[in-house]
C-alpha cells in the first residue's frame, strides 16, 4: 500500500464512522460516545497528514503513533 492509498483508507474509513453516527441516540450518554468516537476516527487520517511532513525519522514513528492510539481508542469505545 502507498501512501495515497492509505490517506484515502484513512479518510474512507472516517467519513463512514460519521455517517454511522447518525444512526445513534441523542441523548447525554449518546452525545458523549458520539464526540469521542468521531474525534477518535477524524484524527488518525489528519495526523497521518501530519506525518507526512515530519522532521526526522522519529517525528514520524511518532505522529504514526498517535494514529494508532486513536485507533485502539476508537475501538475499544466501539466494543
């Protein structure tokens, strides 16, 4: 995979959480899942964007972790 690819993966996968949300219930606890879960899939495609301008080796392996956070985060919330 390149890196067009994955951005595309990326923001493929984010707008097809929002449109998920849709679907929640509107309530306090709803709300609340709904921002963390949309924060949660938006954040790995812009810090991938991110990435791909960093200053060194490890900025990148850096900001690339914190794609993988926001996703291990976004799924345990959505199990």
């Amino acid at each position: 995979m390149n890196k067009q690819e994955l951005e595309n993966r990326l923001i493929d996968f984010a707008s097809s959480i929002i449109r998920l949300t849709i679907t929640f219930e509107k309530n306090y606890a709803g709300n609340h899942l709904l921002g963390q879960i949309i924060r949660s899939s938006t954040s790995p495609a812009l810090n991938y964007g991110e990435a791909q301008s960093a200053e060194s080796k490890k900025d990148f392996i850096h900001k690339m972790g914190i794609c993988l956070k926001e996703l291990r985060k976004l799924l345990f919330v959505l199990k």
